[in-house]
C-alpha cells in the first residue's frame, strides 16, 4: 500500500478517533462497538505495511497504544449513562415486568417530574417525546409524580445533565412490548 493511502487512512482515523471521544466523554453518548472495531481495522491497515519496514517495531508499539486508548473508550464508563443504556438495551419484548426491574434494579424509578395540575386523574394527559414519534397516556401518582401508564421508567441520575434521561418499557398485559430511550 502507498505511503500515502496510509498516512491519509492514519488521519482519517485519528479524526475518527477524536470524534469517538467527543461523543463518549463530551457528549455522554456511546457510539456502537463496530465503530471501535472499524477503527482499530483502519489503524491496523496504516500503521502495519505488509512488508515488514526497518522501523516495524515501533508500528506495533503505537498500533497497540492505539488499540489500548479504543478499549478503554469503549469500556471505560464515563457517565452514569453508559451502564444504563448497556441494561436498557438488555430489556427485550415478551420479558415480564419482573425481569425488567431485576435488570434495572439498580436504577430509580419514576419519571422525577410532578404531574401536571391540568391532568384529570381520571383522564389523564398526553407525554410527547421530542425527536421521537412516541406519545404516552399519563396521570399523576398518589405522591403527585408524572406516570406513564403502562410503562416503566427509570433514570439513572438526579444530577442536571442527566436528570432527565428516561428509559421507558412499555407493557401489554404484564410483558414488554417497547423499549425506548428519551435523552435529557
């Protein structure tokens, strides 16, 4: 491979690598594992030429470097909101409501919001969640906390940026139906 196919795969995967970090540590937001893998493939392909250079040892030394900062990316739970999105995603349809609380068990649960005062407690109002299609029925709790009826929701901050960062599992007759995740 040309040296400088290599250098601009390098780049370009060093940029890819910036942009990673942004989303994990900046953004608190975890991109999939292909991602990682996709870089480690094209950090692989530039620094290791296929026939061996006087300075091959070195290249295997940076491409390891390389391949420790992408594990401890991925691994490394910058946030609260890592963990929880991993546990949110092992929710599946057809699970009971008991499963989901023994894998979400960790978390609080509720919306953390008051009810609003125009909602009958009969009736009810309606949740819209931004960027998203979904609608929910609500109602106020005795406590006079916002419900999601026939869902569960948890939250795994009380801090400000996450606060309010919801993950909803909706139910139908005691079993998983939806899983979605609201972001803060």
């Amino acid at each position: 491979m040309d040296t400088n196919v290599r250098l601009l795969l390098f780049t370009f995967a060093a940029l890819v690598l910036a942009l990673l970090a942004w989303c994990e540590m900046g953004m608190a937001y975890p991109p999939a594992w292909w991602l990682y893998l996709l870089m480690a493939l094209a950090f692989a392909v530039a620094l290791i030429p296929f026939a061996p250079g006087r300075f091959q040892c070195i290249r295997i030394i940076s491409l390891l470097v390389l391949f420790s900062i992408l594990a401890a990316l991925h691994y490394m739970p910058w946030t609260s909101r890592k963990p929880f999105l991993r546990d949110l995603d092992r929710i599946r349809a057809g699970m009971t409501e008991a499963q989901v609380r023994h894998i979400m068990n960790r978390y609080l649960e509720g919306t953390g919001w008051p009810a609003s005062p125009r909602d009958n407690p009969t009736n009810g109002g309606t949740l819209s969640i931004m960027g998203s299609s979904s609608q929910y029925a609500t109602t106020p709790s005795l406590s006079g906390e916002l419900l999601l009826r026939n869902s569960l929701v948890f939250r795994h901050s009380t801090k400000g940026a996450f606060n309010a960062d919801w993950g909803i599992v909706s139910l139908s007759k005691g079993r998983v139906v939806r899983v979605e995740f609201s972001p803060d």
